[in-house]
C-alpha cells in the first residue's frame, strides 16, 4: 500500500547574482557553484523596521566584498553527516 500527500513544491527556475548580474548555473533547481543567499528581517530599532531584505551573491562577488571587510569573515570547517 502506498499512500502520498500532495504537495505543492517551487522549484528554482532562475538564479541571479545581485551584484554582478551574472547567472547560475542550476541542475534540477540546485545551484552549480557555490552562492551566498543572504536574508535579513529588519526590525526595532532600525530604519527599515518591518521590512526584509533578500538577495544572492556568486561566490566570486562573495570574496570580493567580504575581502574589503576591515575585519575578516568568520571561517570554520562544517562538520559532514553522512
Ligand atoms: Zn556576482
């Protein structure tokens, strides 16, 4: 017996980098090269309380903005659950 649930599944289409303009490859809705996608809700005390940004970054702009950072970006080796 096989039951299944219907579900209503988005599937990315189109992936741009904001700042260089540059597409992303996709296979199947999965990027093939690595993107930085930043989601930032704003809230009180800020200007933009209530408000939420979104936008994506290749990994080439991504090391060219963090690399002007004064204070170098945070790295750690993530540990990998097989
Ligand atoms: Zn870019």
């Amino acid at each position: 017996m096989r039951e299944y649930k219907t579900t209503e599944t988005r599937i990315l289409t189109r992936l741009i980098c904001n700042c260089c303009g540059k597409v992303v490859a996709l296979r199947g809705g999965i990027p093939m090269e690595g993107v930085c996608a930043v989601r930032q809700s704003w809230g009180y005390p800020s200007e933009k309380d209530g408000e939420q940004d979104s936008f994506d970054l290749c990994e080439a702009c991504y090391d060219c903005i963090t690399g002007q950072f004064k204070v170098p970006v945070t790295r750690t080796e993530q540990i990998e659950w097989l």
